[in-house]
C-alpha cells in the first residue's frame, strides 16, 4: 500500500482539465496500488472519474512516455 505523494494537487487537476476536458472539484486518494497512485475524481457535471498515476521512468529505461495517451483520450472521449 502505498502513501500519498507530495504532487500539486491543482495542477493535476489542471492537467485533468486540460488534457482530458473533466473539470474536476475533488480528489480523493485511494489508498491501495503498488505500483501507481490512485484517486477518484469528483467532476463539476457529477460524474466521477478514475485517475491513475503511475512513477515517472527512470532516465536509464526504455521511454514509453505518452505510449497510453491514445487509449486514455479514446476512453475519456466515452465518458469512461
């Protein structure tokens, strides 16, 4: 189980808003994962949204940088 990070929570939700289009009003960290950060994401409309954060690549590995934005702007684009 992992703890909280120490991230800019406004900035993710400007991220959030920014590239995904939800306006998010709350995060809500859930605390299980081993290898990633979770939250549910509450969203002006009312809806709630899964957010996933998973840690930054080391320099030394293969980049997959964005290598899941397609599928994730495919799902945000269902309202999933």
């Amino acid at each position: 189980m992992r703890a909280e990070p120490d991230i800019d929570l406004v900035a993710l939700r400007d991220i959030l808003r920014h590239r995904c289009g939800r306006d998010v009003t709350r995060l809500r960290f859930i605390l299980k994962g081993i290898d990633s950060w979770s939250y549910v994401a509450e969203v002006r409309d009312g809806s709630r949204v899964f957010v996933k954060l998973c840690e930054p690549t080391r320099p030394d590995a293969p980049r997959r940088r964005g290598a899941e934005l397609p599928l994730m702007t495919a799902l945000a684009d269902l309202g999933l």
